[in-house]
C-alpha cells in the first residue's frame, strides 16, 4: 500500500550534540512531505553564532550568514516508541533567532530503523519497493475462485477462494546485482462481516557491497521508468525500504522504511484496475525478468536520461516547451553514449528514428519532414527564438509527446525487448488516436515555415 500520513512524538538531538534533546512532533504526509515541530530549538543561541576567543574571553557574535548556518541541519537523530529515527537534508522554516524557543524544520526524507552517524552516508546492501500497477502489469489471475449452486437453486450461495505464494523470480545483472520479484498473498476483514483475499508484487535489488541510498534510489527509478512505459500510468512508489547487514532483528535483516515526498504521484487518488488492454506490453511479453534484467543492464547506462524522460511526462506541473527540451537532451545523451563525436542533433535524432524503427515510423508519418520539425522547434525553445505562439502549445504538446515514445522505443530496442513488444506498442489504441495527431503538428509547423 501507498506510505500513508502519520504524526509521531518523540526525543529529538543533533549527532553531534547528543547531550541536547529535544522534545517535538515529526509529522509526515505523502503530499506535503515531512515536518518536524520542536519545543525549542535544536541548538541553543550560545551554539548559532560566530566564536572568538581573545585574551580568554570567548565572544558570540551573530551575522546573517551564522543565522543562516544555524538553521540548517544535515542530519538530525530521534527516537518514538522504541523506533530510531535518521532525518535527512533539514533546515528551519520558522523558529528563534536570539533566543532558544519553538521551531519548524522541514525535513527532505525519514529513515525509521536506524540511526546514521554523523559524517557516515547512509547506505544499504539492497533495496525493496512496491510499484503501483506492478502487480497489474505482471498479471494472470493467481487469486482462483469457484462459485457453487446447489441443484435446484437459482442463486449462488456459496464461494471459495485460494491463492498461494508462488516462488520468486530473480535475475542476476551486469554489475553483480540481483533483481528479485516476490509474490505475497495475505487476507484482511474481521472474518465476520466481510474477508477479503489479496495478492501483490514487489522489487528487491541486492547489491554485491554497501552503496549509498542515493545510488540504490537510482536503481528503483529504473524500475519504476518501465512499469510506467508498460503500463501508461505513473508506477508511484507504493512503499520503499533500505537493507544494511548491521541493522537486524534477532539476528535476522530488518527493513529500514524511507520516507519522502516523490514528485512521481499518480494522479488517482489509489490503485485503480487496470485492463489488460490497456497496457502498452505485459511481463510476460517483456521476456519475464530475464527481460527486467536486460532492462536493467541497458537503465543502467542511460539512468540519466531515463529519469528525465520519466520526470517530464509525469510531473505534474511542467511546461510544454519543457517537456520538449527534456525528452530531447534526453535522446541526444542516449545517442551519444555510442557516438560522443560532435554531430548535428538531427543527424542524432534520425539515428534514433531508425533504432526504433517501424513503430516510431507509423507515429510520425512523414520522417524527413518530422525531423525538421522538431529540429527547428528544439532551436526555438533552447535558444528563446519566440517563434512559438501561445496557439501552438497543443502543436507542440503532441510532438513532444512523439520524442518520448521515440526514447520509449530506443530503450526497449537498446535492450533486445521481444518483437512482440513492439508489435503491441504499434497496434494500441493511444497510438493509433496520437498518430493523426503527431501528423497534424508535423504539417502545420511545416506549413508556418514554408
């Protein structure tokens, strides 16, 4: 399930200044973010300013930029009903300046289960997430049910539903990691009014050596990038937690939860079903996690750009133009990985078309004529040519929406996806309503040139 809000009280200190704790309340909403409110500040008005020592007098003088200092706390330790807490990248929203009283901290992310020391990055040896719509994508109907009626009846008056863990799938990676997909099952109801019967997916990667969460955060963010090509929607992280082989519970791996406010949100307020139909490829189409694998491996080269195609369609507040600039200087850094010598950016865009071929052809029709388009409209929006009008943003909507199929279907070929992918992605129903209108922008733009 989706991290839910929650408010905490607590007994909260700086590493590096243990000594000093501070009672206060951490709350946390998956729409806001985190905030920590404190009953006084977290360093006293002796520790903010600037200390001079001249003949054994010490001196405590405070400017703008020791005030601006004093408020800003990398890292700040807690603990709340037996849980350690790491708060990561704070800093003071509202509080003293010259006295020690109330303060507000914004805090960027929250790691439950452990406390990072001060001047240590925080790290792990594997990561797990939930990624909605992942267990839609990987489909078939695990959950079996049969309907009885007894003979002579004309309604049904008795059910039986069964389900199963079935064993995980993993895939080893160029890099030595290891990509894990498990299958859970589990049931929820009081058991008398109502038992309900659920089955989900989730990711693991392990990894051969500690790395900083940052970098395992980057892998997730490859999954997440094809769960939302495949399945059209935005994969929301559905719960995500750290692995450090110091943190254990009776001697077994302990999960550490990570909390934050992701820009990725998708835009119904939970999980709604998703039809067969309506996806782009399945997981058994994509070659199963062999073909998560070889995802990965390819992720893992473009992960840059990768995150940037995926930040600019499912943010959602961005410009046009933007999305544009984005998903280009995307396919510019994929096309260079192969060919770093300087050349024309639609001589790399032509490439491109070509790697992806058929599919990318039908989208755009007129290929020569596309490229000249959105070579000119690129210049337009990178060099503030100001030939575009207000009038043309849904022009530009759908061409910008071309170059991401275009990355889409580079990144698949890139990692030897199964034609049958790409024979989905060409039949479906988005693309044969987005083609006329990719079309109708490639003529118009064309014709305001001539």
């Amino acid at each position: 399930m989706a991290a839910e809000a929650f408010e905490i009280q607590g007994e909260w200190w700086l590493p590096e200044a243990a000594a000093r704790t501070v009672s206060g309340t951490l709350k946390f909403d998956p729409e806001s973010g985190a905030e920590l409110l404190l009953m006084k500040s977290l360093r006293s008005v002796l520790d903010e300013g600037d200390r001079t020592v001249r003949d054994g007098t010490v001196t405590i003088s405070h400017s703008m930029q020791s005030m601006a200092k004093a408020g800003t706390y990398p890292r700040i330790h807690g603990e709340s009903n037996g849980y350690e807490f790491t708060l990561e990248d704070c800093f003071r929203l509202h509080g003293p300046l010259l006295f020690d009283g109330p303060e507000s901290i914004h805090v960027n992310s929250i790691l439950k289960g452990v406390q990072v020391p001060a001047g240590e990055a925080a790290s792990g040896n594997g990561v797990s997430v939930g990624l909605r719509y992942l267990t839609y994508w990987v489909s078939g109907p695990h959950i079996r049910e049969e309907w009885r009626r007894p003979e002579g009846e004309g309604r049904m008056n008795s059910f039986v539903l069964d389900a199963e863990d079935l064993p995980d799938e993993q895939v080893i990676l160029d890099s030595g990691a290891v990509v894990v997909l498990n299958h859970r099952v589990g049931v929820t109801g009081d058991g008398i009014r109502e038992r309900v019967l659920w089955q989900r997916y989730g990711l693991r990667v392990n990894v051969p050596e500690l790395q900083p969460i940052e970098d395992l955060m980057d892998r997730v963010g490859d999954l997440q990038g094809l769960i939302s090509i495949a399945t059209g929607r935005t994969a929301e992280f559905d719960g995500l937690g750290f692995w450090h082989p110091d943190v254990t519970d009776r001697g077994r791996p302990d999960l550490i939860e990570y909390f934050a406010r992701w820009n990725a949100r998708d835009a119904g307020s939970g999980p709604e079903r998703l039809h067969q139909h309506e996806m782009f490829f399945s997981y058994p189409e994509f070659g199963g996690i062999e073909g998560v694998g070889r995802w990965m491996n390819t992720a893992a080269v473009h992960s840059a750009a990768l995150g940037r195609v995926i930040a600019s369609r499912f943010t959602r507040q961005m410009f046009v133009s933007d999305r544009l600039l984005n998903r280009t200087a995307a396919l510019e850094a994929f096309d260079r990985v192969e060919h770093p010598t300087r050349e024309s950016f639609r001589d790399r865009m032509a490439r491109c078309a070509a790697l992806a071929g058929q599919p990318f052809e039908r989208l755009v029709g007129d290929l020569d004529t596309w490229l000249d388009v959105i070579r000119d409209d690129r210049d337009d929006v990178a060099h503030h040519l100001g030939r575009r009008s207000r009038d043309d943003a849904s022009e530009q909507y759908f061409l910008a929406e071309s170059v991401y199929w275009l990355f889409a279907l580079c990144m698949l070929r890139d990692c030897s996806a199964p034609e049958a992918v790409f024979t989905r992605i060409k039949d479906h129903q988005h693309m044969t309503w987005l083609a006329p209108q990719v079309g109708a922008a490639v003529g118009r733009w064309k014709a305001q040139g001539d």
